[in-house]
C-alpha cells in the first residue's frame, strides 16, 4: 500500500526502497550541505556528522549526492516499483 505525506501532495511512496541513500562518515566533513538541499528533511547534524533521520519521505532527487563534495554521500537509485511516485510525473 502506498504511503502520502500533507507535506507533498500528490506524492506517494509504495513498497520499501531499502537504504538507498547512505552516508560514509569517514568522508563527511560536516558542512551541512546535504542538510540545506533536502526537502524532506532526511538529514541531520551529529557529532559533526551528517546522519540519516529517515528516507521515509525521501523524493530521490539525489540533490544530496550531487552537493557533498566530499563524496561523502552514497546514492543508488531504489529498486524499480518501491520509492517515490508523483500523479505528475
């Protein structure tokens, strides 16, 4: 059964994606830029370091990734059928 979210109508997510997203915390430097990007608040600060709260409402745009210039960010796109779905395209 999908799941929606009021924060983005017209947004479902269906099955689980699995971790998808990770965060190799040798790298992270800690410069919150993954922080700033993410519109669905998946990250946050701790000891320094970025961690993942949750990828519940992850919309798999890979802003994250595309940001950390440290490479800190791993991101593989989730198996097909679970994730992220918009009525939108």
């Amino acid at each position: 059964m999908a799941r929606t979210s009021q924060k983005f109508p017209g947004v479902e997510w269906t099955g689980d994606p699995g971790d998808f997203i990770k965060i190799d915390k040798e790298k992270c430097t800690g410069c919150t830029d993954c922080i700033k990007v993410c519109l669905a608040g998946c990250f946050k600060m701790e000891k320094n370091k970025a961690v993942i709260v949750s990828l519940a409402e992850c919309m798999e745009c890979s802003s994250c990734w595309y940001v950390c210039t440290d490479e800190a960010i791993i991101f593989s796109w989730p198996p097909g059928g679970t994730g992220f779905r918009t009525e939108w395209g």
